[in-house]
C-alpha cells in the first residue's frame, strides 16, 4: 500500500510532471527551501489580477501574504488547486467560503508573527510618545528643535489593549515593565485571564474615555469594522494616542482625521489601511500621525517562521494528509494509531457508496478498540470523502465532503467504544437509506504492514484483504452458484482474486462477495444476474 508522497511520487514519475506550487507574493527564501524539489515553483505577482488567474489555472497551491485577493473568481480559475497557504495570521484576503465549497483547504501560519507585530505596536506607540520619526527627519533637514519635540513617558500612564488574544497578550507582557496602567476590552476574555496578563478588563466606554494610549489587537470581521468612530473619539482624553497595527477600517479613517486633525486627540500610529497602499489618504498630510507600511510581519524571524510553517502544510495538503494548521477541516492532529485507519476508512466509504447507491438519509461511524481512545473525527472525515468521490464530478476533499453531506441532508455521526471483542481496533460505516434499510462495511487494520481487510459486509462476517474491483452477489443459498457465477466470470476472461460465501442460514439468503482483478462492465453483470437469479448483484470499484 503506497502512503500519500508515495503515491505522489508515482504519478510524478509517470508523468513527468509536479505539482505547480504558486507563489504569488515575496516569501522568505527558507520557503522555498522548505517546499524540496518535489514541486514546479512558480512565481506571479498577486497584484496582477489577469497574470494571477491565468496562472491559478494550473496551480495546486499558492502562497500569499495579505496583498493578494484570493477570492470566489480566483478559485472559480484554479480548478487543480487544493490549498490555498497565507504565510501569516489575517485571512481576511481569502474567501475561506468559497475555498470550502471547492473542497480546497486553506492553512495560516497562526504563530509565525505575532512577536514581530507585537514589538512594531510597541514601537508605535514610543514612536508617537516620544516623535522619534518627526525628530528624526527634522535633524536630518538641518534642524536642532528640542522643546518642538518634548514627549511623555509610559510611566504610570493608562494604556488599553484593545484585543487580548495572542498579539495583546505579547504586548501587555512587555508594557508590563513600563509601571502603566494597563486596562483591556475584549469581550472573548475573562477578567481571571486578562488579570494573569495584568491587565483589568474594561468597557469601550471606559476604554475611550481613561485611556493616554489606545493600542488595537482584533482581527476585522463586520462587528470590528468602524469599531472606533466619531462617537468614541468624542469620549476621548486630548492627549490619546492611538495605535492600528491590526487591520485597517477597525478605526475609522475619516473619524480619525477629524479627530487628528482638529486636535481632538493628540496622535496616531497606523502599519495598516483601508486600501493598502493608501494612495490620496488625507490620512497621511497630519503632522500627528506616524505611518508604516504593513509593516507588522515584516522582519527576518517572523517571515521565516511564516514560510517554513506553511511550505510544511502545502507539503502535507499536497500528499493527500490532514494538516493541523488548515483553518476550514476539522481532525487536523492525529495520533499515530489512528492514522492507518484513515486511508481505511476512504476506501470503505467508496465500497460503501457501491453498496447503497448513494441514498443515504444519515450515514454513522463507528469505532471501536484501543484507537477510541483518541480523536477520531478524522476517520469520519475519511469516510465521508470516500463516500462521496464517485459521487460527485467535483473535487471530493477533507474540506468540502462534511458540506456535502449537509448539502444533500446527510446526518452524520460518529460514535466510539474502547471495546472490541475479535480486533484490537475495527471501524464500521454505514449508510440509513430512504427506505430505512441499512448498508454497512465493517474493516480493521492489520499487522506492521497495515493490511487493510474487510471483515463484514451488510452484517455478513467476510475477510477480504481490500482491492480494487468488488462483486456483491445477493441470492438464494442452492447449490451450483459458485460454479455459475465462476464460470461466467471466466468466459470473460475476469480472474477472481479472493472470494467469501455468508449465509444465514442453510438455503435463506446467501451472500458471495469477490474480488477480481479487472473492472466488471454492466453488461457481464446483467448477465451473471440473470444466471444466478441474485436478489442484488453490484460491482464496486475502489480507487486504491
Ligand atoms: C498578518 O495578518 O499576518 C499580518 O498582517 C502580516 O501581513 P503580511 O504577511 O502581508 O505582511
């Protein structure tokens, strides 16, 4: 049994052709290095919108960082890709909607560059207490001016941390050393969390209206936009400073410039912006703001980090296997006992496909044995993708196969018991159709090997190593079928690989299920139906 590069590897071989890794803005040149040689790297520049959807066409991933619009249009142009890797946190630049529904994955790097947007906050904020980028340019004009320049210390002054997630809690960290008072409004946070951060949680209100510095850790979303407007600035001490190096839009920019621009408040430092560049912003002709250009991730560390992190998940994405960073598929870390059920369970959900039509009004999994014990999701993910890959024309992934459930009005459920009383782990799924009868397949893992065997069928005990072309044979047990059906089979020129008989009792209802190793057309099977007289004869083809 080949793993997910195994595979990939033989295909690359086959065809002479990689996998087209695009990459559409500026990474760290580790990201490359850490993608290997496995891939066609190709680079675009994202802001190019025709250069970017012609080349999506044959892409099976892209890297970008914010400036790149990977929207509905853009994976409506990309019909090979499957995971879309923003090396960085803020994803407000993808559409994670439409990427769900095209079953294409897409990963962050959700760590990668917190520190260095926590620091650029920071500096912001003793850049505007101290006008370190104003005395600067001044000195360099040939101009001495000491008291134009004289600031104010953090000393004992209110500073609100807007957002307590990781980024504000980096930043309360470090001002914990300045002797401020630090207040914070989230409304995620409890007030035990935000005290182990030494910060006393407060309204906006409050916020707005105590505060000598204002700096904004939220991502943007429809609640945050527009967050800090004309009403909070008027509750606002004259001497706030106030500090965006989150998203921009979460102040609001018109609010700001009459609030900078009538003095209502003393400052504003801003790395982001509503457009990104911010061209023609009146924004940016105040001599009370102090301007940087997206500059938060923007340092050595944070890019490698941000690079590596996602040219590991693209490496796993492309191989076929879950990764613990994807934002839109649920399983991400699974335990090493668990993993061999996984391509198990895919093939089962195929084989369970052939054995319902289809028609499922719910479909459960079970699991039973030692690997209960884990998280197991995961394998009901599998099951779902292998359900419905012959289903659908459409790209069947861990991402889009729960939508498709829910789409078609699939209920689906997962239950698990440490307890197995012929394996040490076996996996069933099964299908409740329209008419309220149930198809299942029952498989277990066996060995260092990881065979994959099916060990029930419907309810009927078999041991089938898993292939690639199944027969199902439903008739009345009589003698002479095997001899029927074999020959029928062998006039053909079809080779039965492996075959098991069930019954349930003598002349009731009998059951042979083979493997052969052609595919078996529709018209042999209507014509081994016929000899037979079986009650339900279906061929099932796996994708191994
Ligand atoms: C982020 O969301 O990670 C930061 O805003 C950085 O964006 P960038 O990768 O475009 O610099």
């Amino acid at each position: 049994m080949m793993c997910g590069w195994e595979s990939l590897f033989v295909w690359h071989s086959l065809f002479m052709t990689k996998p087209v890794v695009l990459i559409a803005e500026e990474l760290s040149p580790a990201t490359v290095e850490a993608l290997g040689p496995d891939f066609e790297i190709v680079n675009v520049d994202g802001t190019d919108r025709p250069a970017l959807l012609s080349a999506l066409g044959s892409a099976d991933a892209i890297l970008v960082r914010s400036a790149t619009q990977v929207d509905a249009e853009a994976i409506a142009a990309a019909p090979q890709l499957k995971v879309v890797a923003r090396a960085g946190v803020g994803l407000d630049n993808v559409d994670i909607k439409a990427a769900t529904a095209a079953g294409v994955m897409v990963v962050n790097a959700p760590t990668s560059n917190v520190i260095s947007a926590a620091e650029l906050a920071i500096g912001h904020i003793f850049s505007l207490a101290r006008f370190i980028p104003d005395a600067n340019a001044s000195l360099k004009n040939g101009e001495w001016k000491r008291s134009k320049y004289t600031g104010v210390e953090l000393y004992e002054k209110t500073i609100a941390i807007v957002g307590l997630g990781r980024i504000g809690t980096l930043v309360a960290q470090r001002l914990a050393n300045f002797g401020a008072n630090l207040i914070g409004y989230d409304p995620y946070v409890t007030p035990a969390r935000a005290e182990q951060i030494g910060v006393k949680l407060a309204s906006l209100e409050e916020v707005m209206q105590q505060a000598d510095f204002i700096t904004i850790h939220i991502p943007k979303t429809p609640e945050t936009t527009g967050l800090i407007g004309a009403k909070e600035f008027a509750m606002a001490k004259e001497n706030l400073r106030i500090v965006n190096c989150s998203r921009g839009g979460i102040i609001d920019e018109a609010a700001l410039y009459d609030a900078l621009s009538s003095k209502k408040i003393a400052g504003a430092g801003l790395d982001v912006f509503v457009n990104e560049p911010p061209k023609d912003s009146p924004l940016l002709t105040l001599d009370n703001i102090v301007v940087t250009p997206h500059l938060g991730a923007s340092t050595d560390e944070a890019q490698e980090k941000a690079g590596i992190s996602v040219a590991k998940s693209v490496r796993l994405a492309l191989a076929g296997d879950l990764v613990p960073d994807a934002v839109n598929v649920a399983g991400g870390n699974i335990d090493a006992s668990v993993k061999p059920g996984i391509s198990l369970m895919e093939r089962m959900g195929q084989v369970l496909f052939g054995l319902s039509g289809g028609n499922a009004s719910a479909i459960e999994v079970e699991v039973r044995g030692e690997i209960a014990a884990h998280d197991v999701s995961v394998l009901k993910l599998a099951g779902l993708k292998g359900f419905f890959q012959n289903a659908v024309t459409e790209q069947v992934s861990y991402v889009n196969a729960p939508l498709m459930a829910e789409q078609r009005g699939i209920e689906v459920r997962l239950s698990t018991d440490a307890n197995s009383d012929e394996y040490r782990n076996v996996t069933t799924i099964k299908a409740i159709l329209a008419d309220g009868s149930v198809a299942s397949v029952s498989g277990t893992v066996i060995g260092p090997k990881h065979l994959q065997k099916i060990v029930a069928i419907n309810g009927y005990q078999v041991e089938l190593a898993m292939a690639e072309h199944f027969v199902y044979m439903l008739y009345t047990d009589r003698p002479g079928i095997v001899a029927i059906y074999g020959k029928a089979f062998a006039d053909k020129g079809i080779n039965i690989a492996a075959m098991q008989i069930a019954r349930e009792q003598k002349g009731g209802k009998a059951l042979s299920v083979i493997t052969v190793d052609s595919k078996v057309s529709d018209e042999v099977l209507e014509q081994v139906r016929v000899a037979i007289e079986a009650e339900k004869l279906l061929a099932i083809d796996v994708n191994l």
